[in-house]
C-alpha cells in the first residue's frame, strides 16, 4: 500500500492535524508520503523530515498556491496522486474543502471524518451526530479518507530522516481568485489542539459577557475559548469558536461547558473530551448527560466565584 497525506500548514507552520493524519495513514501501510503544497512553505516540508516512517515529502511551492484555494489546490493533487492506493486529510475546514474535489476529479469514493482503521478497506466513521458507529467498506480505487484528528494520537516529531523531493505547481486554474481574509489573531491555545477549553452558549446573553466571564477563567486555566453555534449565530463570537458537527471537533483533556444546554450537533464535536465539567441553571439541561461533573447553578454567579477560586 502507497499512501499520500496532504498535509495542513499556514506556509510557515505545519498545523497539528497532519500529525494525527500520519497516524492514520501509518495503520494502511509503511510507505507514507506527504505532500506539503503551498508558497515559501520549505520550512513546513523540512518539518515532517524529522517525523519517523515517512517514506518522503513532496514539495510544492508556487504563487498560485498561497492562500490554500481548494480549486487550485486541487488540481495539483488530482495530478500527484497516481500510484498511490490512499489519499487522506485531516476533517478540518481545509481537508473538508480541498479532498471532495480531489475525489470528484479522480473520479474515487470519499469516506468522511474517519475514526478508526480497520483494514486497508475498511473505516469506522461517525453517522447521526455522532450517535452510531458506522464500518465502511469500499471497493473504490484508490481510497479518499478525511481523518478526524482527535481519534489518533499524534505521530513522534523526532528520529525521522524522509527526504524532501521538490516538485512544479500546475498553477493557477483560474476558477476563484483571494480577495482577502480576517484573521482572529489570540495568545491563547489553538482550540483544536489545546488541553482545557471552556466554551460559553446563549445563556451568556451576549458578546460583551464572554470578556467579562469567559476571558478570566481562561486566562487562568491557560483554556482556549469555544462556543456553541447558538452563541456564534447570535453573533457573540466569531465562527472560529464554534465547537460542534458544524464546527471544529475537539478532545481536550477538560472541556469546561457554560450556558450550554447541551444540543446533539454540539455534544457531536467535544463528547470524547477525556472530563466533561457542565455549569447551567436548569438542572434538566442535555449537557449534563454527558457531564462528569455538573453545576446547576447561575453562571453570572458561578464564573466569578471559580476565577477567584483559582487565584
């Protein structure tokens, strides 16, 4: 088996997914290859050279590849991608942008936010919300998978010594153009990869109270903040805090959730939250289903007493 990982990056930093991807990719089979496409993203390549078992890394740097655009994107891949059994990405924003159009125009199967590898045609992916189980088995050729990275560990990033082969861009395609972005720039952790995360809903009313209460309690948890997508739809925080089956899937060693009742499409995206600590007023609240540790209390009163509790 010959398995390509495309790699996630910001042309400067490999972003963590990729390294649970390789995981992933490691159970098909021992020759794994990544592929890091983007502009002046040689250091993202020289990274994924010291992660052991990579068979190699195929760098491709061109302008058109700048802004990540995922019909750009590709249309380099559909081409890279001959001879190689399994092609998989990290279920992030960008594997969910870019693999469908790589399977479409490789005209293969995708099977979606796999969770755990059962042979090299057989995947386990969440079906329901996350409510049921389902084992996959495909005859397509070769196999599209996007990998939720918080069902695999992340791959060592030290012993490796895969060498870097350079590769030319195929260039624009002419079908989208970057016109510009926003970007919500914080110190705090990335909330995909960070340990504690506490995550405010439509019980804190509005934007200004996920400054007051929010902010300090995870400051002094050193948490990244999330939020659930009644709390973004009402335009408290921005879409990049939203946790959920719409949102970013998380695993934190402690999810810290306020003011969430607790609907299916959030429970979706931080159930496997190794400790679950819910704070709502209604003692009848969803959340506290799965909760390890619950609160029924008043949040504005809750949130004050355990930032002071912390120091």
């Amino acid at each position: 088996m010959s398995v390509l990982v495309i790699a996630e990056h910001n042309n400067t930093t490999l972003n963590p997914s990729t390294l649970n991807t390789i995981t992933a990719a490691l159970k098909i089979g021992p020759a794994v290859n990544v592929v890091v496409v983007g502009h002046n993203c040689r250091a993202v390549a020289e990274q994924l050279t010291h992660v052991p078992g990579l068979a190699g890394i195929i760098h491709v740097d061109d302008q058109a590849y700048a802004h990540q655009l995922a019909e750009n994107i590709a249309a380099l891949l559909s081409g890279l991608t001959a001879g190689y059994s399994h092609i998989l990405a990290p279920a992030s924003f960008f594997g969910k942008n870019v693999m469908p159009r790589v399977a479409a125009l490789i005209d293969a199967v995708q099977i979606s936010d796999v969770t755990d590898i059962v042979s090299a045609d057989t995947f386990v992916r969440p079906i329901y919300a996350g409510n049921a189980l389902a084992t996959i088995q495909t005859t397509s050729h070769p196999v599209v998978l996007t990998v939720r990275p918080t069902a695999f560990d992340p791959v060592a990033t030290a012993g490796g010594s895969a060498v870097i082969e350079n590769k030319s861009g195929a260039g624009e395609t002419g079908l989208t153009r970057f016109v510009g972005q926003e970007l919500t720039k914080s110190e705090r952790p990335d909330l995909q990869t960070a340990r504690i995360i506490i995550s405010g809903g439509r019980g804190l009313a509005n934007g200004e109270n996920f400054h007051k209460y929010i902010e300090p309690v995870a400051d002094k948890l050193g948490a990244a903040i999330g939020a659930s997508r009644a709390a973004v739809d009402a335009g408290f925080v921005p879409n990049d805090y939203q946790v959920g089956q719409t949102g970013k899937i998380v695993a934190p060693q402690l999810y810290i959730a306020v003011g969430i009742s607790g609907a299916i499409q959030h429970l979706a995206g931080m159930k496997d939250s190794k400790v679950i600590v819910a704070i709502n007023k209604d003692a009848e609240a969803p959340i506290f289903q799965v909760a390890d540790y619950g609160l029924v209390a008043d949040l504005f009163e809750a949130l004050p007493a355990l930032e002071k509790a912390l120091g």
